[in-house]
C-alpha cells in the first residue's frame, strides 16, 4: 500500500487517543456502598471513505468514591494490515462532587511490532512522577505537568459536570507521560440524533465542542491526535449519567467518526450496531 495511504490510517488510530478518553468518561451513576458497578461498552470506529479502522472496548467500575477505567483496542480489517497496533490503558482515582481526581495511569500500545509504554502517578499536592518506556526526554512537558490529569479521567470530569450542571463548558489540563496540553469544551447545546452509520439510534442528545490545545510533546508527535471535535452524550442508562453515543474528530486527513455499537450495564443490554 502506498505510504500516504498509511499515513492516513496511523492518524486515523493516533484520533483514537482522544476517542479512549472520551468513552472512558462513562460512569455509573452512585454505585452502592459496599458493591461494584460495571459499565461495559463497544464503539467502532470509520475513517476516510467509511475504512472500518478498529474496535475499541472499554469498562468502567465504580465502587464507593472510588473508580477504575479499563480501555483496550486493536486495529481490524485492512487498517490493521498497514497499521498492526494494540493499545491496553487503565486509570483509577477518587471521585469528587462533579468531578475527578486523577491518581494512575497505566498505557501499553504495540505498533507494528515496537512496544511503548507510558506510566504516570499523580499526588494528592499537584505533583505528577512519570515513566516511558523507550524514554522521550522532553524537559518542558514534565515542568507543565503539575496540577494535570491524564486524558481518561479528562473526560471523567466532562461527564460527571454534565450530569451535575448539564455544561460541557470546561478546560482540564493533560499529561499522559509523553505529551502535555489542555483539552477545552464548550456547549453546542440539544440536538435530535437520526439513524446514521449502521448505528440505529435516535432522540435527544447533549452535544459538546472539545478544542487541543498543546503545550508540549515530543519531537514528531505534534500532530498526533485529533485537535478539535464534537461529541454526543445521551441518557441512556438509569441514574443521573449521560453517555457518549457518537463522536466526530478531525485530524489532518480529515474525519473519524466513531458509534456507540454495544452498551451493558445496570439492567441495561442495547445493541445499536452489529
């Protein structure tokens, strides 16, 4: 294939890091005291001209004041033939009123071979300890880290303000162990979701504009990722908790679009795609 072609899909799966956090922000809704709940979902992923890109599958636990966040997802089809990467991530922390506090960070991706690996710990007083395996010296990143969280528990925050206050208004600041910047949302207000992509949902949706800001990253790692996108939230499950059901992100080759495929949990079993 072409290199251009793979390019192509290589930014498509770098969009995915923000995709991850995104659907890592689901969270059950006051989990009893002394039991567990878990939030299961599927979402699939198209790129350019509909390239089915890969299958991302995510849990989230919630037991107390306490949550943990399991992410795991493997290129499919002709994306994996080019790109051939798998990515396994976990975060766990502390819930607070509207919002989370970051304690660990756990990333494992192979792609085409080559093992990387990403640790970071975040301290109660603001200071951030992190490993990456091969290591990136990259001085400013770690003198921005304080105060940061990583992009899971990111998107945790978004979605627990919006079941809050109902605003994605909200900046949070980001280091994942290699990369530091701000994710930022705005509102864009209700909307009427249609049947679109194989995912057959309809109704009323919450839609939230996000904005990349980065403040620094590697060398040749700028333009990974997606730097600007909309997402969808929908009241899918019993509680005060809102979903992502469809995102949009454009990256430098154009539009990934992912769907809610599959959703369990709380008495909850939804297939919306095959």
């Amino acid at each position: 294939m072409h290199p251009a072609s793979s390019r192509v899909l290589f930014s498509c799966v770098a969009s995915l890091l923000l995709i991850g956090g995104l659907l890592m922000a689901l969270r059950p809704a006051a989990a009893p005291a002394l039991g567990t709940d878990r939030i299961s979902m599927r979402v699939e992923v198209y790129g350019l001209m509909g390239l089915h890109v890969l299958t991302l599958n995510t849990s989230v636990e919630e037991v107390g004041e306490r949550y943990a966040i399991n992410t795991h997802y493997k290129t499919t089809g002709v994306a994996g033939l080019v790109v051939d990467q798998q990515t396994r991530a976990t975060a766990s922390g502390r819930l607070i009123p509207a919002s989370a506090q970051a304690e660990s960070f756990r990333s494992e991706t192979r792609r085409n071979g080559v093992a990387r690996q990403e640790e970071v710990n975040f301290r109660p007083d603001g200071s951030v300890e992190g490993k990456v395996i091969p290591v990136v010296a990259d001085a400013a990143a770690a003198a921005t880290a304080r105060g940061t969280v990583d992009n899971l528990t990111a998107y945790l925050r978004l979605e627990r303000q919006l079941a809050a206050k109902g605003t994605c208004a909200l900046m949070v600041p980001v280091f994942d162990g290699r990369s530091r910047y701000d994710l930022v949302f705005s509102d864009i207000g209700k909307q009427v979701l249609s049947p679109e992509g194989g995912q057959h949902l309809e109704g009323n949706a919450i839609a939230c504009r996000m904005t990349r800001q980065i403040r620094s990253a590697p060398e040749g790692e700028q333009g990974e990722g997606a730097q600007q996108g909309k997402f969808w939230y929908a009241p899918l499950l019993p509680g005060d908790v809102v979903v992502p059901v469809r995102m949009q992100l454009e990256t430098q080759i154009g539009t990934v679009d992912a769907y809610l495929a599959e959703l369990h949990g709380r008495g909850v079993d939804l297939q919306l795609m095959k």
